[in-house]
C-alpha cells in the first residue's frame, strides 16, 4: 500500500536521506534534474581531487546507491515546494518516495514530535 503524498501534513519523509542507483539517476538526468542530486563519485572526489581521472572507476563501485537528493538548509528535499509543502515533481518523484509506506509516516511523526 502507498502512500498519497497529496495528503500529508507535516512532509516528515521529505527530510530522509533519498537515494538513487545509477538507473535512476541516468532517468533524472535524462529529465534534466541532475543538478538536484549530488553523486557519490562526486562527494567523493571533492574530498580526494587526486582521483578525478578514476571517475568511471568511482561510478561502477556506486551503482546500486549512486546519488543522493539534495537538502535546503531546513534540511527538506529540494524537490519540496516551501509553501504547499508539496513534492514539485510528484508524478516523477524517485523510487523510494513512490514506494515509501504510509505506516512509515505515523512511525516518523511520532519520533519528531516525541
């Protein structure tokens, strides 16, 4: 069972840690929103410069969990519009968010809110 994400209340989930494989990743791209993920090749390269030539090389290690979704400063998904608290990219959302249980919510609200 999914949840609808049209009719939460409070976005708890949008301020998980989504990941992506390299699929997927190639999909967003695709889509032209590349630039709301960062990959791990790249975390990782930013960290050791020196091995920017063994790009290709960094990417195949990463292929099932290859890029993350960005956060704001509040730390929400970047993909998450401030005002409606609504996902922007609802209907081309990653993966995991199409996927995530709604029994999940009541866990993640009741271990905010105490």
């Amino acid at each position: 069972m999914g949840v609808d994400c049209l009719k939460c209340i409070n976005s708890a989930c949008c301020r998980l840690s989504v990941e992506v494989d390299r699929t997927e990743y190639e999909h967003f791209k695709e889509l032209g929103m590349q630039d709301h993920f960062t990959t791990y090749t790249d975390k990782f390269i930013s960290l050791f410069p020196k091995y920017e030539n063994k790009r290709e090389d960094i990417d195949k290690m990463h292929e099932k969990l290859f890029a993350v979704l960005k956060k704001k400063k509040d730390g929400y998904c970047e993909l998450l519009d401030p005002h409606t608290m609504l996902c922007t990219v609802y209907e081309k959302r990653p993966k995991v968010c199409r996927d995530y249980l709604s029994t999940r919510c009541k866990t993640i609200r009741e271990l905010k809110h105490g």
